[in-house]
C-alpha cells in the first residue's frame, strides 16, 4: 500500500533533555529526568510510526 505521507514530511523533533540545573537532587517523584524519558520513550514509538507510515525501515535514513 502507498504511503499518504506527504513526501517532504519530517519525524517528528526530538525532545530536549533536561538542563543538568532543572534537577533539584531531592528525589523528587516523578523528576524531570522521569519525565524526560517519558517524552523519549513516547518520541520513539511516533518516529516508529512515521517511518512505518512512510514506508521506512525504522533506524535507517530515508534515500
């Protein structure tokens, strides 16, 4: 089947990781670091998705 993914359609961004400083170091639950992978883990699974909707093997760069 077709991709109807527009061609000149990009992943989506990657998130930014916390600034060292965003840490207050008190174990707080959940910490930014928590969060961040959170936001990478669900990053992940949409650029899986888009190379899967544009017909790419996931991990290689489009040709």
């Amino acid at each position: 089947m077709p991709s109807t993914l527009d061609p000149r359609a990009a992943p989506p961004p990657k998130p930014e990781p916390p600034d060292p400083s965003d840490c207050c170091g008190n174990g707080c639950d959940p910490c930014v670091h928590d969060l961040y992978g959170e936001k990478l883990a669900e990053w992940e699974r949409r650029v899986a998705a888009f190379e899967a909707e544009a017909g790419r093997v996931p991990g290689r760069p489009a040709t």
